[in-house]
C-alpha cells in the first residue's frame, strides 16, 4: 500500500481470515473470519453486526494487534496496525474492559496518557477534560476495585478518548450496561460522531446500530452477509403491508394461498403480513370471502428482521465459525 | 516521562499497593528474634552467625517473592484481559515486556535496599563490621532475583501462574544443585547419566556462581574479577530468557 497515511481511509481490510487452533493437540481449526473486505471512510460510524461469535470481535482484535491474521490485510490509515505511529490515532475500548484495580481512575487514564506519549501539564488537562466527558469526573480518584461496571466501562472509554483518536474502536460498549449506562454511552459515542471521529462499533444489540451507524457490515459465521447503511439495507427490502382481518379464521386465510410473512390469530382477529405485490389481491379475496379487513398498512422492515434473514441465509454455517 | 517508564513505575506501584513492603516488616522481625536468640547462645561467632541468618533470611524472602510476582505477572494479565488495553497501545510487545521486568526489579530492588538497611542497622547496634563480602553478596543476591525473574516472565508469557511458579522454583533448586549434578555424572559409570548430568549442568544457569554468601558469612573478600564474571553470566541468562520470552509474547495471540 503506497497511499498516503493521512489520504488513506482509517480502515481496509481485505481478504481478511483467522483460523484458531484449538483442541489439546492444537489439531482442530476453529475458521472464526472467512475472506472478511471492509471499508470505512473518514467520519463514519461502522457497525459490526452478528450474533455471539460471527468473527466480529476478531476483526476488531485484529486491527488492534492482538491476534494475527491467517491471511489477508488490514489496515489503519494505509498502514499495518502495528505501527506505533498508527496506534497513536487509535482509541481501543475492548468488551468487558478489564483495568488495573489498584489504580485509581485517574491513575489508569494517566498512565494511558504516558504511553501514547502525553506528559506536564497537557496531559492533566486532558486527563482533567476526558473524565469529565464521561462523567467520572467526581469519581476519578477512587481505586477501581470500587467501580461499578458502568464506572469501568465509562474510564476504560476515557483512556480511549485520551489521545484525541482519529478513529475509536469500540468492542460491545454497551452490553452489560443498565439502561441509563446505555443511554450514556450512546450519548458519548454520538458526541465523538460530531467532533467527526471515524467510529468502527462492535455489537450484537440491533437497536444501538440503528441509532447510531451510518453504515453496518452483518457477519455470520466469520463471513459477511450485507453491507451498506443502515437506510440501504432497509429499503433494499420489498415492502410488505400488514393487514387486520375479522371474520374469517386463519385456517381459511391459510388455504388461499397467498404468501404470508406473518399469520397470528389475535382473539377474533388475524393479523398478516404479505409482500406488497400481493396484498392488493389480497384485500379482494378477503372481501369476496365475506371477511372484513380493518387496517391496511405499510410494515416497517427492520433491521433485526434484516439481521434475522441474514442469519437464516447462512443457515447452514455453525455459529462461532466452522470447526474442521 | 517515557511509555517504558510509565509501564516500568506502575509495575512498583502495583506492588506496592498489593502490599508486598509487609516482607520488610517480616525480616525484621526475623531480624530481631535471630540476634535477640544469637546474642544468648554464641559466644565468638555473633558476626558469623547474624551474617548468615541476616542474608539468609533476605535471599529466601526475596526469591520466594520475585517466583510470586515474576510468574504471575504477565500470565495474570492475560487472564484478566488488562493486557488488551496495553497491547493495542502505541508500544511494542517487546517494550511493555521489558518495563514489566523493570519495574519488577524496581520492586525487588527497593526491598533489597530496605532490607539491607535494616540488616546494617542491626549489625551496627551490635557493633559488627559491615564487610566487602557482605555488599558482594548482596550484589550476588540481586543477580540471582534478576535471572529468576527473567525466568519467571518466559514461563508466564505461555503457562499460567502456577505452572511458571513450579517450574520457576524448580529452576532455582536446580540451578543450585547443578554443580553437585555435574559432579555427579563425572562420578557415575553409566554413560547417560554422565550425559544428563552434563546436559543439565549446561542447560540450567548455575545459581552457584551468584551466590557470594558463605564468603560474606567467613568474611572472604570478593575479587572484582569475580563480581564481573558473575554478573556477565547472570546477565547472559536473563538477556537469553528474555529474547525468548519476546519471541513467545510477539507471535501470542490474546483471544
């Protein structure tokens, strides 16, 4: 790659796989990412999206230098991830952060601080500034052994923050959190949306992508399945219509053979869900079978019904990557 | 203040903080019980006797702990994951090993230098002679820490605490005896005993050659010819272990 650092987008990835050997004699090989191509261009937020173990967390990992390829290329800003020049525009918040605990956390975000180079009276400023972002201004002084998981999740986010990143790497940032730790968190990476900070987001809780990735890559299996944004991929998707249907039993419904989405009988109602194409003929055949239909409306395609059809797409491939 | 630095003091601080300094306060309680019994029971070999206990005591404390932290230090944070946050910083696995290892010497050095203060207090109100021996072995004693500590990290760069403990503290009981080892072979008639005896002597570092104290205990001086020696061979051991020791960092994946 010859591109310039600062010309070149803050993550490439191509080809990328990683075979995990595992087993007492190492003689099994667990494919956990399978020829993965990603990229991401300057002041996006990426979604990675997957259930528990599509390879997402080894992507990130990857990019992070913790683990090593099997083949392929990923880069930062046009450059191997382990070059301490392109690390120093990096923020890493890893899943479940683990810090030392017998630093207080503002003796932890510090010494993160000294390792990206930082020292005087700039760093405490920005030390001082980050813990305050993340609300843990008032807290900072006390040993981490006594934080709350939302208290770790929130200073590991500052350590993150601490270098003024061009492109944060964030692994699961919102699992294990309550509601309002989720509110947060969701508040800060928006936050760092605005200051443009490229964001590359890792997560299997479907509602945070749609709040916040401008684009999402859905893995299953080590292998991507849909890429695009989040708008895209919605309306990709043909439409549906969802329809109220009285007086006619869903047996009945059933027989006449249209393609439902969905068929639940509600009390003395059903409820269906057809492609849109079929619906107009739908409505007629109710009407001429003595049925009465009481709402006709546009279904909203979600993303998790995206992410569900993903899934049943690569239906064959085992969860967790496949075991050779 | 530098990234190695950093990594090297907060290794300090973090024995610090899990209370290890309590080892000083052990030795000299020791301290005191031997010269409070010794002053009863010996009559002419008071210097002799505290010297031995004094160093004695010393070495034992401090190899018992430099096995404890070396061990676990970087395979605890591979299972507690701290290693994730440090890794993915701008620093190269080979650095942040090495401020590992320096601030574990740090550690063991701050304690060896308060226990030798303790130990020279001790000798002065009895009005022992503090002796060329004595500061040799304590400098033996120090290069002898460093090679069980470098030790140490290689084991628990790829096993756990526990594996890298045993293997560790077998090291240093091996490493004593290889000399009798080696002798043993020469004296055996059995050809593979002569070539595991001999293979042992020159695979394991001969912690022998760091160990001045009997001399500081018959108050034999130390040649610096010797301490030179001494300490390029110890050197030699924790430069070998340590290459290692990056070589199998480098290529570990952290799942």
């Amino acid at each position: 790659m010859t591109a310039t650092p600062a010309l070149s987008l803050p993550v490439s990835i191509r080809g990328l796989s990683k075979t995990y050997r595992v087993g007492f004699f190492l003689n099994k090989h667990v494919k956990a990412l399978q020829g993965l191509d990603l990229e991401i261009a300057p002041g996006q937020v990426y979604g990675l999206l997957g259930p528990n173990g599509a390879g997402k967390s080894t992507t990130i990992k990857i990019l992070m230098g913790l683990v090593r390829a099997s083949e392929g290329q990923a880069l930062l800003f046009g450059e191997p991830p382990d070059r301490p020049h392109v690390r120093r525009q990096v923020g890493f918040l890893p899943e479940n952060p683990s810090l030392y605990e017998y630093l207080t956390g503002r003796e932890f975000v510090t010494l993160a601080g000294r390792i990206f180079g930082m020292s005087g009276h700039d760093l405490d400023q920005r030390v001082e500034r980050v813990l305050g972002e993340v609300g843990m201004g008032k807290a900072s002084d006390l040993q981490i052994r006594r934080y709350s998981k939302g208290m770790v999740q929130r200073t590991a986010l500052a350590q993150a923050l601490i270098s003024g990143p061009r492109l944060l790497v964030l692994d699961e940032p919102t699992s294990g959190l309550d509601p309002l730790g989720r509110r947060q968190m969701r508040d800060l990476i928006l936050a760092e949306r605005k200051k443009g900070t490229t964001i590359l987001f890792c997560t299997h809780i479907i509602s945070d992508v749609e709040s916040l990735c401008d684009r999402v890559v859905v893995l299953v299996g080590g292998r991507r399945v849909q890429e695009g944004s989040v708008q895209e991929l919605v309306s990709a998707k043909a439409p549906s219509v969802e329809m109220v249907v009285h007086g006619l039993p869903l047996e009945q419904l059933q027989s006449l053979g249209f393609t439902y989405e969905q068929a639940q009988q509600l009390d003395s109602r059903v409820l269906l869900r057809v492609p849109d194409a079929e619906s107009h003929s739908l409505l007629q055949a109710v009407i001429n079978k003595g049925g009465r239909v009481s709402r006709v409306q546009p279904a909203r395609f979600s993303l998790e019904d995206l992410f569900l059809d993903a899934m049943k797409q690569a239906g064959d491939q085992m969860v967790g990557g496949e075991i050779q | 203040m530098s990234a190695f630095i950093a990594m090297a003091w907060n290794g300090f601080r973090e024995a610090r903080r899990n209370r290890v300094t309590v080892l000083v306060g052990a030795f000299a309680l020791l301290l005191l019980f031997a010269t409070t019994l010794v002053t009863e029971v010996t009559v002419s070999t008071f210097d002799r006797v505290v010297t031995d206990f004094g160093l004695g005591v010393m070495s034992l404390l401090l190899v018992f702990l430099s096995i404890y932290l070396s061990s676990g230090l970087i395979s605890r944070e591979i299972e507690r994951r701290t290693i994730f946050l440090m890794v993915s910083k701008p620093m190269s696995r080979t650095r942040f090993l090495l401020a590992r290892l320096a601030g574990n010497m740090l550690t063991l050095g701050v304690l060896l230098l308060a226990m030798t203060l303790l130990f020279w207090v001790e000798l002065v109100l009895h009005r022992s002679p503090i002796t060329q021996p004595q500061l040799a072995a304590l400098w033996g004693l120090y290069l002898e820490l460093f090679v069980l500590t470098c030790a140490g990290f290689l084991m628990s760069t790829f096993a756990s605490q526990l594996v890298s403990a045993l293997v560790t503290t077998g090291l240093y009981f091996a490493g004593h005896l290889c000399s009798d080892i080696y002798n043993l072979g020469v004296k055996s008639k059995v050809e593979l005993v002569q070539w595991v005896s001999k293979a042992t002597y020159y695979s394991l570092p001969n912690l022998e050659r760091l160990n001045f104290r009997p001399r500081a205990t018959y108050a034999i001086d130390v040649t610096a010819a010797e301490l030179g020696t001494a300490t390029l061979y110890a050197l030699g051991w924790g430069v070998f272990f340590c290459v290692l020791a990056s070589i199998v960092f480098e290529r570990r994946d952290f799942r």
